[in-house]
C-alpha cells in the first residue's frame, strides 16, 4: 500500500500547507481584482453609469463568494490528515 510523502516528512506536509493557503489567497485576490474591473469597465467604458459598475462589480464579487463557499477553497491535491493540520494550526 503506498504512503503519500507528506505523513513521512513534516517539511513536505508544511510545503503542502503554505501552497494551499497561497492558491487560496491567489484566488481572493483574482475575485478582487475581476470585481474592480468590473466595476470600472461598465462605470467608465459604457453609458451605464455609476451605479451599474457599482451593481456589476457587486455581482461579480457574489459569484466569486458563491463560487468559494462551493468548492473553489479546496486545492487540487489531497487533504492533509486531521490530526496533521490540527496539530499545526
């Protein structure tokens, strides 16, 4: 039966737990910034408006926020045991 690496080493279970927290942080600040550019798109670049850049960029973020509450969060690659990220957080 193979063991995954990360239960062997704690240096690879903590590289494991620093991608993770930087792809989370990576994709907060893609919804940010698709947010704002939104926002700034249809505010100046359209005759909407304002308020409609402001009602864009509110939408956009929503569905960033639903997107991760609903799986986005998680990283493509196994989770780590429980008593492994208990005992480190």
């Amino acid at each position: 039966m193979p063991t995954d690496r990360a239960d062997q080493d704690p240096d690879l279970a903590a590289h494991a737990r620093t991608y993770h927290r930087f792809m989370l942080g990576l994709k907060w600040i893609a919804i940010h910034t698709a947010s704002v550019l939104a926002f700034l798109i249809v505010a100046f670049a359209t005759p909407a408006g304002i308020i409609s850049g402001v009602l864009a960029g509110i939408v956009v973020f929503g569905a960033g926020i639903f997107a991760m509450t609903h799986g986005l969060a998680h990283s493509s690659e196994a989770e780590l045991p429980s008593s492994e990220s208990d005992a480190i957080a």
